[in-house]
C-alpha cells in the first residue's frame, strides 16, 4: 500500500524540491511575452515535468553510486537510499524506468527535444560518476545543465532566447 509516509520518503528520495531548478525552461516564454499563451504554456509545462523526471532520475543515481559514502555521513545517512528504506535494487529499478519513461516521452516533443533531454541525462549520468570529482568541471557541468534546460525551452516553444540571456544562466 502507498501511504502518505511512503509518498514523502520517495519525493525526499526524487528531490522534489529541486525541480524548481527546472523553471529555467520557462525562459523563453518569459522573455518572449508568451507565459498567458495557453497552448505555449501547456507545452512548456510538460517539458518542465519531463526535466524534472530527468532530474529526480539523475538524483537517485547520484545517490545509488554515493551509496557508501553518503552512510557515513552524518546528515546524509537520512537520506532514503543510504537509510536503506528504499533498496538499492528499487533505487536502481527506479532509474531504469524513469530514464526510458522521460526519453519516450520527450520524442513526442520533437527529435531535438529528445536529443537535448538525452544529453542532459547522460551529462548527469557522467557528472555522478566522474565529473563532480574535478572542481572546474564540476561548476561548468552543472552550468551546462542550465543551459540544456534553456535549449530545451526554446526547441519547445520555438522562440529563441538571447545571448546575453543565456550567458546569465550559464554565469
């Protein structure tokens, strides 16, 4: 049974309050004064919904590969995965079904929203299990995320963000 404690535990494991990193997508909407177009925003709200799986998936990777470290840690040994109250198995269940369900779901997009989401994943993949490690590397990757995010917006919606706009994000 799914009870409400269940529910918490795996919005806690998703990062849920992350997503909000994902607004970035909005961007072109925003800047093109098209936010109150309806059918615009509907779309970009279910490209944001598609990055935020993205996200929550490349959450409990990070978190599956930290495994180890992160039950020594005092704060993050509460973490769902490194308690142990979602197995590593589900954890990993988890990231197989959510990669295939947000990849599937961006192609009814367009192939370039596919392409970007498929980047994106695999930047958070290699971020996980390589990246992080090199602190340069590691601010440009994360600033590579919020480009992708932006990219995605505009392939979406079909309107272009500025330079100097994107420059923002990425600083």
């Amino acid at each position: 049974m799914f009870t409400k404690e269940r529910f918490v535990l795996y919005a806690r494991a998703f990062r849920v309050n992350q997503w909000i990193k994902n607004l970035v997508i909005f961007t072109a909407i925003i800047f093109s004064g098209t936010l109150f177009d309806g059918p615009l925003f509907t779309t970009t709200l279910f490209a944001f919904f598609v990055f935020c799986i993205l996200s929550s998936t490349s959450y409990v990777l990070n978190d599956i590969i930290d495994y180890s470290y992160d039950r020594k840690h005092p704060v993050k040994r509460h973490r769902p995965i490194a308690s142990g109250k979602i197995s590593m198995q589900q954890a990993t269940f988890i990231v197989f079904v959510f990669t295939i369900l947000s990849l599937v779901i961006s192609l009814f997009f367009s192939l370039k929203f596919f392409l970007l989401s498929l980047v994106f994943i695999l930047l958070h993949f290699f971020y996980s299990l390589y990246l992080k490690k090199f602190p340069v590397i590691d601010i440009f990757s994360i600033s590579l995320s919020f480009m992708i995010r932006a990219f995605a917006g505009e392939v979406v919606t079909g309107y272009h963000v500025p330079i100097w706009l994107l420059l923002t994000i990425f600083f």
